[in-house]
C-alpha cells in the first residue's frame, strides 16, 4: 500500500527530492496535456490521476513557495481561467 501524504498543506515530501519518488510509480506527477484546459478540468483530471496530492491555483503573476512538497500540484492560470503552465507535481 502506497504511503498517503497529508493534504496540501502542511507540505510534505520527506524522504522524498523529486517527483518521481513523489508519485511512488502509481501516479502522474506531470500532465502536459493539461495546457489550454479550463482550471476546473484541470483540477479533477489532476485529482483523479494522482490521490495523493491537493491542487493549488495560482492566478497570472501569482507566485507560489520555493519549497518541494510531494503534496502540491500548482496550476498556473490566465485571465480566462485556462491552465497556461504544464502542472507538475511539487
């Protein structure tokens, strides 16, 4: 049984520095089929894909923590609320 990380946040990641450690080989860490979906698809392709992690948005010029959190996936999104940045697990 995979380890389940608590929900985003507290951020968690430990023993964990990348994302395919992150995904433990079960689940998507990255969906660059993502780009030019709307942010709500998003989230539930993301959260379907991946359990273990909470979704994050972050409005254009927004900025997000430079901390690694296995936990995390940020969608990057425009004006028109439509994913603008390949969303990647961290």
């Amino acid at each position: 049984m995979p380890y389940a990380w608590p929900r985003y946040p507290p951020c968690a990641s430990d023993p964990c520095t990348s994302r395919e450690c992150c995904g433990q080989n079960r689940y998507n860490t990255i969906w660059p089929n993502l780009i030019g979906v709307a942010v709500d698809e998003a989230k539930e392709i993301i959260m379907n894909d991946n359990p273990l992690v909470n979704v994050v948005f972050v409005p254009q010029g927004g900025e997000v923590l430079e901390i690694f959190c296995c936990n995390r996936v940020c969608i990057f999104m425009d004006e028109n609320y439509v994913v603008r940045k390949v969303p990647v697990v961290g």
